[in-house]
C-alpha cells in the first residue's frame, strides 16, 4: 500500500536549512492500522501531508498503491486524493450551512457521480457512522462528535483504499474520543487501511503498530496490541 524509501523534507528559513524529515523509510500494508506519534515539529504531520499527497518531499521515493507519486503532477494528484485516500481531519472541516447529507456528498462532486447516486452513497455512509438520523443536520446542529462522524462519512463515500486521520480526537472528550477510535476500529476490521496522527498514548493504544518519531526520524516501529476494550466485534 505505502512504500517510503529515504524521504527527506527540508525548508529554508534564512541561511538555516530544516529537515523537517530525514531519511525516513517504511512501508505500511493494505488492512494496517497504523499510529504515528511524536511531540510537534518532530515530522509526523509533514509525513501525513506527503502521505496524502498534499505535500511533495525534497527527495526519496514514495509510492502508494505501486505508483510512483513523484511523476504525478498536480491535476493528477487531486484525482488520487479522490480516489484513493480519505482524510479526517481535527477540526471536522464541514461547510456550516449544508446539511450533513450534503456536505458527505462533496467528495462525490468532484468525482463527477451523479446527483441521485451521490445522495444514495451519502444516506448510506452517514448510516454506517450511526447518523441515520442526522442526515439533514447542519454542523451548528450537531454535537462535536456528531461532526467528526458526518466527517468520517464523508472520507469513507469513496470508499478509499486509505484513511488518513490527523489528530482526529482532538476537539473531542474522552467518551466522544472513544466512540469515534471505535468507529474507526470497526473500519479496519472491515478492511480499511488507517494511518493516525495523534500525540495522545490512549488513543495510539487502538492501532496494531505504533510509529515513533523524533527530530525528522523514526525513533521506534513496534506492532501492539490493543487493550480488550478497543477491539470491536466484527
């Protein structure tokens, strides 16, 4: 699924080069679900924006999915993001005065589905996230994690071969939090594969295999296993 060989990222500030990643390798296989952890600046989030090909290494190779993502240019890529990835993100990001409905249907849109499919697929995958109910809520009508799960509705509509969630507990207390690692459990049991951001041990504790960084630089990669509590029936 993801092939990382020597990636670097470095940026400029003044006369002083930053490597904000540093001869990072790894690779992630389809059904993973993955963690990745480290204090801020240490070049996790940077390494979730080259993931999600919102961001371009300085060097090293990236592949996803066996593609080479080096020789796609930037038309090419946003149509990869359509296809292939998913993305959550802490702040739900959700248009505030569209319905829950509408705004699941977005990235649909873009993908050029019709209008009578696009709301099928979108009634459905807010169904899946237990927002039956909720389809024509706007945002300032729902709950925090009410947004997250009509934001995770909107990621999986595609049915991405990826989920890439960036903190996605964040805005949450720790009930909500739980719920939605579930959810997002009940996804990778159902063969999705899940790559997480977070700087919070409990909410890393739900993946199979937490990564580790610091200063640009895998520090630890190491399987896990999740406590009883966060392993949802299948």
């Amino acid at each position: 699924m993801i092939r990382i060989r020597d990636l670097t990222k470095r940026y400029q500030t003044g006369d002083q080069a930053i490597n904000a990643l540093d001869g990072v390798s790894l690779e992630i296989q389809a059904g993973e679900f993955v963690a990745i952890m480290g204090t801020s600046g240490s070049g996790k989030s940077t390494l979730m924006n080259i993931i999600g090909c919102l961001d371009r290494p300085t060097s090293g190779e990236y592949e996803l999915d066996g593609l080479s993502i080096a020789k796609y240019d930037d038309t090419a890529l946003a149509k990869v993001r359509n296809q292939k990835l998913g993305f959550v993100f802490q702040s739900f990001n959700l248009l505030p005065r569209t319905t829950a409905a509408e705004n699941v249907e977005l990235p649909m849109l873009y993908a050029g589905v019709k209008p009578a499919e696009r709301h099928k697929r979108a009634i459905e995958a807010l169904g899946r996230v237990g927002l039956g109910n909720r389809t024509e809520h706007k945002p300032n009508e729902l709950s925090g994690g009410q947004q997250q799960r009509v934001a995770i509705a909107r990621a999986i509509v595609n049915q991405p071969k990826l989920l890439l969630a960036d903190e996605p507990t964040g805005a949450l207390d720790s009930k909500t939090s739980d719920e939605i690692m579930d959810l997002f459990t009940d996804l990778n049991a159902g063969g999705m594969t899940i790559v997480l951001v977070t700087h919070e041990p409990d909410i890393a504790a739900y993946a199979h295999r937490i990564i580790r960084f610091r200063d640009g630089r895998i520090l630890s990669d190491e399987p896990n296993t999740p406590p009883a509590r966060h392993v949802a029936a299948v």
